[in-house]
C-alpha cells in the first residue's frame, strides 16, 4: 500500500496537471513503491552530451546562459541489471528531483509493460 508520505511528496514536488494533480501522485508513489518491492534501482552518471539548454530565459539558468554545470543522466534498472528505462540532460538535480526522476522512469517502465494505469 503506497504510504500516505509517499503520496504527499509527490504532490508538493511531481504532477502539475491541473485537475490530475493527485492521480498523478498517486500513480508516481505505486511507481516508486512497484520500484523498490522489485529490486529496481536508478544508476546516475555524467551526461557526456551535457546539457540540451531549456527555454525559461532567466538570466540565473545555467542552462539558459550555456554556463558550465553538472549534468546526469539516470538509468534505471531491473534487478537482473537490464535497463528498463532512462533519460538524459538532467541538469543540478536535488535530492527531490531525483526521488521524482526515479518514479517517472519507475511509471515509464511499468507503462512500456502494460502494467500502469
């Protein structure tokens, strides 16, 4: 049973669908839960293509000025070390992103295998 934390964290930092903010959450937290109860884990390692900019324009982005920073792509893999789903040009993620990365590669996996909703 995904933990009502679980759920809350989602919410404040994942699914900002307007009208679907909870489902998404709550699709997120069984993700990370279906994740963890299986042995599945997110490998993260420097992007060697670095960062593909963004469109925010804020003068502060780093990706916006083309300012050097850290970049990480996450790969997540079953137990057996197949790879199950990944995304690059992650730029200065915090400890939070990556918690939301994980469960959005974890609802990525479980989709491309028919078994999300």
């Amino acid at each position: 049973m995904t933990s009502r934390e679980d759920f809350r964290f989602f919410c404040d930092h994942a699914g900002y669908i307007v009208g679907e903010r909870a489902l998404g959450a709550l699709r997120l937290a069984q993700a990370e839960q279906h994740a963890q109860a299986n042995g599945w884990e997110v490998e993260w390692a420097d992007d060697l293509d670095g960062c593909i900019g963004c469109d925010c324009k804020s003068e502060s982005c780093s990706c916006s000025t083309g300012e050097s920073h850290e970049v990480y792509v996450a790969v997540l893999r079953d137990e057996n070390g197949h790879v199950l789903a990944s995304v690059g040009s992650i730029c200065r993620p915090d400890r939070a992103y990556m918690r939301v990365i994980g469960a959005e590669l974890a609802l990525e996996a479980l989709s491309s295998m028919g078994m999300a909703s």
